[in-house]
C-alpha cells in the first residue's frame, strides 16, 4: 500500500510538472512574442525616421523663412523619431535582461551557439551601432537652435541600408530564438508526456502481476485447501500486502496440514521413529523445527531413544545425559514445570563445555532454541520431547503456541508406538519394542 501510495503521488507529480511545464512554456512564449515584437517595432520607427529624412530632401527649404519652419516643424519630427527608436531600444534591452535572468532559459541557452545568445549578441551589436549613429546625428545637426537639418537627413539616408540590416538581423535572431524556444517546450512536453504514459502502462502492469494476479491465485489456492489440499503453497511475484497474503496463507496451509496429519497419518500403526519424522516432515516448515528428539527418563539418566530428520540419526555419539549434570537437572526440572524452554542453545554449549550431549545438539543441529515436552506413558515412564530451531530469533510466539497445542496428540501417538517398560540391551542402551 505504501509503495503505491507514493507510485500515485508521483503520477500526481508528474501531472503537475506537464501542467507547470505548460505555463512556463506560455510564459516563454510571451516573454518571445514580446521581444519579436519590439524588434519589428524597431524596423518600423527606423523606416519612419528614413522616410522622414527622404520627405526633408524632396522638400529643403530654399529660402530663410522657408527654413525657419522647417526647423519648427521637421526638426521636431526628427526628434520624435530619434526619441522613439530610443524608447525601443530600452524595451529591447528590459525584455533582453528579463530573458537572461530567466533560470530555465539560461540553463538552456548556456551554449554561445544558441539562437538565444545569439540574439543577446545581436542586440548588443545593435545597440552600439545605434548609439555610435546617435553621437554622429548629434554632431551632424549641430546646434539645436540653429540646427542643420539637411546634413541630419543626409545622414539618415546614407547610414540607413547599414542600420537597417543590424535591425533585420536582430528581427530574423530573435524569430529564430522563438522558434527554437517553442520547438524545445514542445519536445520536452512530448517526452514528458511520453514518460508519464510509459509510467502509467508499467503501473498497470505492475499492479495486475504483483497484486491482482497473487489475489487471484491466492484465491484458487484457498479452494483447493478448501477441497482438503493441506499444504499447498503459492509462491508468485508479489510485493507489499500481497507477499504477506502470500506468506500468510503458506503459513495457514502449512499449519492446517500439520494438524490434519496429527490427527490422521500420526496415530497411523507405526514404529516411534517412523512417527518422529511424520512429525518433522508435517512441520518443520509450521514449526520452524530442525530437529526432533525423543528422550527416555529412567535410573536418573535420560536418553535419546529416536530423533528426526533421518539424515541426522547417526551423526549422535553421545546419547545419555545424567542429572548429575546441570542439563540432566534442566531436563528433569522440566517435568515439575511442564516444559522446557532453553534460549541461545549455542552460547549455552560453549559455556557448558563438559556437557557433551548438549555440545552434541549445537553441533548436529546448529540450533538457536530449543523447548520440549515432558510426559508420561501409563506405567509412569518419563519422556521428553524437544524440538529445535535454527531461527535467529528462535521460536515465534505464534510457534510455540501451535507446538504448546498439539504436543499432546504428538506424545499420545508416540506413546503407542512405544512399548511400556524400556528394556536395556547388552551396550546398557534403552531398546525399543
């Protein structure tokens, strides 16, 4: 649930970044559409200050009182027209200077090579050959007062073709800027939304394979417990809540097998051996056991008269744990107690080191815990039954309240497999009937 959880709020994220992604883009595009437009603003008022200056020539005064309107009126235009270019030159600079401080589009334009740059050069370019034009104009009209005005229109005409190309050029670098710009927000729109679509196709999938796929196996596999399969397990991909479905009904599986077996195939005719590993086979996984082991109690010594699994029967060398011994008191204790619990077995081994059956147990078993079970047949022989685990953290509670609960079904089907009164063979060793 958490993983998903936070699988949706990085779609939600996603989403929200596609979204912010368009306004920045809108934004942009703006700021661009701006800037074209002072740019060709600027051609404009640069082709009214030449027109301005044409109008002058086809119509020069030709006399004192001729000029002294002209300078009233024309040199006033003049002024107007130089005014405006300069006021589109500040625009142009305050949209430039918003475009360079802009984070996203200096992260991006970092490149000499950019349109972007390019147009930031351009305008500078631009900007110093206006203002050389402007020193030049004021020189050429001289005083305000009595200015020459055929000299400033002569100018104009003669510096327009120059100027009139840098203007161009700034037009056509920032068209090119607002192209390139609009070109990159739409790939990356397009990759963005590439991502969230392939995310959400790998989410879909990811959902139906680790979620609803173990939900629906893990379905069929109750009613095929359900019809008396005890112990099926189901081990698919999952993940989160779904494993622990997964691990939760192989535990239930197990568990319902296990007692199924105590109360069938356990009382089954049989040697103790024989029920031993029925035993060990129906829970070792349940139980979390390694290791079985039953022992007898008689002339204060206990004996170990049958164990599981097979494979570890014959590794014993020393069978027979006297009461003498500080074990032998454990074990015989545990009868007054009804159960034995022995935590951190391999510790325990190393600081009994004389005890040689319990040094015998860490090194068969390689055991963390061990409990046992004592009982009684009806002629009052003593057995324990112990059970080991290699757990690190030993038997679960939920283990041992299962053992605590069927270890009495467990010995009264050992105890019929057992005959009543032990009897000792020629090597002095409890003999089974």
């Amino acid at each position: 649930m958490a993983r998903f959880l936070l699988a949706a709020l990085f779609l939600i994220a996603s989403i929200a970044l596609i979204s912010f992604s368009h306004i920045i883009a809108d934004q942009h595009k703006n700021l661009l559409s701006q800037w074209s437009s002072d740019s060709e603003k600027l051609r404009f008022e640069l082709s009214s200050l030449q027109q301005q200056a044409q109008h002058y020539k086809l119509n020069a005064p030709r006399d004192f009182e001729s000029y002294n309107r002209d300078v009233a009126v024309f040199y006033q235009q003049f002024k107007q027209e130089l005014s405006k270019i300069s006021d589109s030159n500040i625009t142009l600079q305050n949209t430039a200077t918003k475009v360079a401080d802009n984070p996203f589009l200096k992260a991006i334009s970092n490149n000499t090579e950019s349109p972007l740059m390019q147009s930031q050069t351009t305008l500078n370019i631009w900007l110093q050959q206006w203002l050389a034009f402007s020193n030049n104009m004021d020189e050429h009209l001289g005083d305000p007062s009595n200015p020459r005005l055929e000299w400033g229109a002569d100018l104009v005409l003669d510096q327009y073709q120059e100027l009139e190309q840098y203007a161009e050029q700034l037009t056509n670098n920032v068209s090119e800027s607002q192209a390139w710009l609009n070109k990159y927000h739409t790939n990356l729109n397009y990759s963005l939304f590439a991502f969230v679509l392939s995310y959400i196709v790998i989410a879909l999938f990811s959902l139906g394979w680790f979620v609803i796929r173990p939900i629906i196996l893990t379905s069929k596999a109750c009613e095929k417990v359900a019809a008396g399969q005890y112990g099926l397990h189901i081990k698919v991909p999952a993940i989160g809540e779904t494993k622990r479905l997964q691990q939760s009904f192989n535990d239930l599986s197990s568990k319902t097998k296990l007692v199924m077996d105590m109360l069938t195939d356990i009382h089954q005719p049989s040697d103790v051996d024989t029920k031993l590993q029925k035993i060990f086979d129906s829970g070792n996984e349940a139980l979390g056991i390694n290791w079985i082991g039953l022992m007898a109690y008689k002339n204060d010594n206990f004996e170990l008269i049958g164990s599981a699994p097979e494979a570890l029967k014959y590794s014993w060398r020393h069978k027979s744990v006297s009461t003498n011994k500080q074990f032998g008191k454990d074990l015989l204790a545990s009868f007054d107690e009804r159960w034995l619990d022995i935590q951190q077995l391999s510790k325990l081994a190393l600081q009994r080191h004389d005890e040689r059956f319990l040094r015998e147990v860490h090194k068969n078993t390689r055991a963390s815990h061990m409990v046992g079970h004592p009982f009684h047949c009806p002629k009052h022989n003593g057995f324990l039954l112990m059970f080991t685990t290699q757990q690190e953290q030993g038997f679960s509670p939920s283990q041992l309240e299962l053992i605590k609960a069927l270890v009495s079904l467990m010995s009264d089907a050992l105890i019929a497999g057992l005959s009543y009164e032990p009897k000792i063979d020629e090597f002095g060793r409890v003999a089974i009937h």
